[in-house]
C-alpha cells in the first residue's frame, strides 16, 4: 500500500495512527530513535487515561488520524483496510506499515509467525513454553497482549521472536520474513473488519508469501491448501501437524498426537515417538493435540529438540479462558472458553470435552453463519443455556431441533441454570461463539465472571438439583 521505502527507519518523519497498546509502542520506539513523530486517534488524550507512557517527544493529535505531512504511516491494528484513510495514501505515495514490521525491521532476531482464526495465543504461549525447555532464548509477543515495538529494541541477535500475527496486523505487513511459519486453521471471521472473508484470507495468507525461499512452513494436514501458491519455498521446507485420525497419506514431514496424548514424528518414512503416554497432556481436546504438534515443529526450527518439546508441553499450565478448568461442585466440572468467541472456536473446544455437556451460549451477534455450531451443539449438549444479545434467536434455533434451552439474563444466573439441570459427571462449558460486547468489556471479563459465579456455587452449601 502506498509509496516504497527501502527501508523502513530511513525516514524521519512519521505518522502513528491509534493511540491503544501498539500504537503508542511504535511512536515511543521511534522517538527513542531520534524520529519525529505525530501520533493520532479519533479519541481525545483524556479518553486515552492521558497517554502518560509516552515519550516526551511524541506530538499527540486526537480527534482522529493526520498525515502530518509524514514520509511513513505506522498502523495499529484497530483500523480496517476499508477507511478512505487508506486510499488517500496511496494516492500521496505513503506507505502504510503494520507496527510488528517496525518492530521487525530493527531486529537481527530469528522470528516465528503463528497466524489462524483460533488457536494462536495458546500456540504462541506453548511454542514459547517449549523454547524455554530448551534454553533457548525468546520474546513472546503481538496479538498476544504484549507489543512487539515494546520488547524487541534490546534484544540479542540469537534471541527468537515468538510473534502472534492476527490478519488486522498482517495485512498491512510487506517483508516480514519470517524463519518459521505457522498457521492453526482459517474460518470465517472479522468479516465486517475486512469487508468479506476474502482479503480476511489473504491477510493470514501473507505470513507464508513474505518468507524466503529457506523459510519453514508448518500447516494443518487436514487443510493442506492453506499454503500459499504463491509460498516461495519447497516441499522439503513444510511440516505438517495433526492429531490422531487426520489424513497424513502422502506426506513426508508429520508432527501428531494420538487421543492419549502420545506426541509423534514422521521423518525419512519412520515413525518416532517424542511424547510418551506416560507425560501428563495438559490441555484438553484435539484442537489442542493439534496446537502442540503445531508449537513442537516450529521450536524445532529453531533448535528445540524433540525432547524439549515434550518437557515444554507436559509442564504447559492451561491458558485463561480457553478451554480452562475452574472448578467442580457436586461431581460437575466447569470450563470457561470465553475466547470462543465465533462459532469456529466453539465447536473446537467442544468437541475436545466428553459428554454429558451443558453449554452457555450468546454474546453479540457478529452476523456468522451458526449452522454448523447449531449442529454440533444440538448432538451433544443435554441443555443449552443462552445469554446476550443473540439469545432469542438461539432459543429458536435450538428449539427448533427439539434440544432444552433456557435463557439466562445474566452470565451469574447462565451459571446457576446450567448446574441445575447438569447430570453428576456433566461438564458445564462457557462456549459463547459469539463477542462479548453486549454485556462485558472483553471476553476476559466475560470469562472472570463466569469463575466468580463457579466459586459462588462452591462457597454455598449442596445445592438440590430439579
């Protein structure tokens, strides 16, 4: 988009737009540089807490994006490609870069690139995990909450970047070149954000298509087809990953775990177990066996060996509000996977959990197509157990199929109608498949109410089940 730079610090003045985490991370970095820099929000610097973490020589503008007459655009994450912003660029022969290729353009670090619509935080987190086994030096950042632009300025040359890369970073990234790259899956998601699923794809697309000829790609067996045509590696250079049952006929590279956690390798037309079944697996549900084979093969391209991988991922603790325990009362186990936050993940975490289920649905509809979620959900919940915004029309689709639903006006009484109507041994699972903005700030708070409500019912005496 926009002009070309050879290089991306050449410049010396720059417009940041968005004034959230990674925004105000580039414009500090680039002060610190000795940068001119003009950072800019369509919100005022008292809505943004006063912006006090801002270095002394950043120039703040509120009250929406400028140009300030800049040679560079640093984009935060926030803004969609659709703004008219982004056509007058290109018409003034700006160009527009992500915050994490800033970042990348100052570093002489390898760097990994974990991208898909589900999956990536816990991905990430256990590729870290498996990196610190090993001894070998890591930064975990992006999507992940912490900005790149705000851990890479110190960092030694054998120290590896584990970067979350969302599509609203990648999009607007163009040499990223990554050493190795991952993807977990792509469904359908932030559609509105991207105008169709199309240039949605394409973004996540663009991790594999800016690697070099010696990059190394680790995609799903069973969806091959996301490596890129335009990918400029070979063959030799992709590993596959997947759990047990996944197709992996004709394959010549395979990381997978079976149902019982057993982790194995396919190399040189041999099979290798590198995670016996006596380890304990500390996640649940194939999504997740499939996330660990993915972080296993991208460690080992670093250097982590296959038994780092296994230590990594057997001392892994479960990450906040993904498919986590968080409790049981009365023989019923609770799940909070509030970051389920579209159908896709959903149905993901789900189908890792055994039956009896009760589910805790709703949220905001963000408008996807719930056929398959509704399906799925229908076969295995006992109840369902609906929240939010989209309740009402859950409640037709599931009554439809003749599956018990109640409504729930609050996440505290979700919880309380769910254990009610719970069989001993049942899971009651917060699977929203739908954003939290009609009732919380964030999926995280979503998810911290839904564990308050679980201690409540833990504090209380045995509660009688109708």
């Amino acid at each position: 988009m926009g002009g070309v730079l050879g290089d991306w610090l050449a410049a010396s003045r720059y417009a940041v737009w968005g004034a959230g985490k990674s925004g105000r991370a580039a414009a500090n970095l680039l002060a610190r540089r000795g940068k001119e820099v003009v950072l800019s929000d369509r919100a005022s610097r008292d809505d943004l807490g006063g912006l006090t973490d801002l270095e002394r020589a950043v120039e703040f503008h509120g009250g929406g994006n400028v140009f300030a007459d800049a040679e560079v655009v640093i984009l935060s994450p926030g803004l969609p490609p659709t703004l008219s912003l982004f056509d007058e660029a290109r018409e003034r022969s700006i160009p527009v870069v992500s915050e994490v290729e800033l970042a990348f353009a100052i570093t002489e670090s390898p760097w990994i690139g974990i991208t898909g619509t589900d999956g990536k935080t816990t991905t990430t987190s256990l590729t870290g995990a498996i990196l610190e086994a090993a001894k070998i030096p890591c930064v975990v950042a992006g999507n992940i909450g912490v900005a790149l632009c705000d851990v890479v300025e110190e960092l030694s040359p054998d120290t590896v970047v584990v970067a979350e890369l969302s599509a609203n970073q990648l999009w607007s990234c163009h040499r990223l070149k990554t050493v190795a790259a991952g993807i977990t899956n792509l469904a359908p998601d932030h559609l509105k954000y991207f105008g169709g699923f199309e240039p949605y794809e394409a973004a996540k697309r663009r991790l594999f298509t800016m690697q070099g000829a010696d990059g190394l790609a680790v995609i799903p067996a069973v969806a091959r087809e996301l490596l890129p045509d335009e990918w400029p590696g070979s063959q030799e250079h992709v590993i596959y990953y997947g759990a047990e049952g996944d197709d992996v006929g004709g394959l010549e590279r395979v990381v997978r775990f079976d149902e019982e956690g057993r982790g194995q390798v396919l190399e040189g037309g041999r099979w290798t177990t590198f995670f016996e079944a006596h380890r304990t697996f500390p996640l649940l549900g194939s999504h997740n066996r499939r996330n660990a084979a993915m972080a296993a093969a991208l460690a080992h391209a670093v250097g982590a060996s296959w038994e780092d991988a296994a230590r990594g991922i057997s001392e892994f603790a479960p990450l906040e509000h993904r498919m986590e325990p968080v409790g049981e009362v009365d023989g019923v186990r609770f799940v909070n996977d509030s970051k389920a936050t579209n159908p896709h993940a959903s149905m993901a975490g789900l189908k890792g959990v055994d039956a009896p289920v009760v589910v805790i649905a709703g949220g905001l509809d963000k408008g996807l197509d719930l056929t398959d979620w509704v399906e799925l959900v229908a076969v295995r919940a006992e109840t369902v157990v609906v929240i939010g915004e989209i309740a009402d029309k859950l409640q037709r689709l599931f009554g439809e199929r003749g599956i018990p639903v109640v409504s729930g006006s609050t996440l505290e009484e979700a919880v309380a109608l769910a254990f009610e109507r719970a069989p001993e041994g049942a899971s009651v699972v917060l699977s929203p498949a739908c954003s939290s903005y009609d009732m919380f700030s964030s999926y995280v708070e979503r998810g911290e109410v839904f564990r308050r409500a679980v201690k409540d019912l833990q504090s209380t005496s045995r509660i009688t089940k109708t």
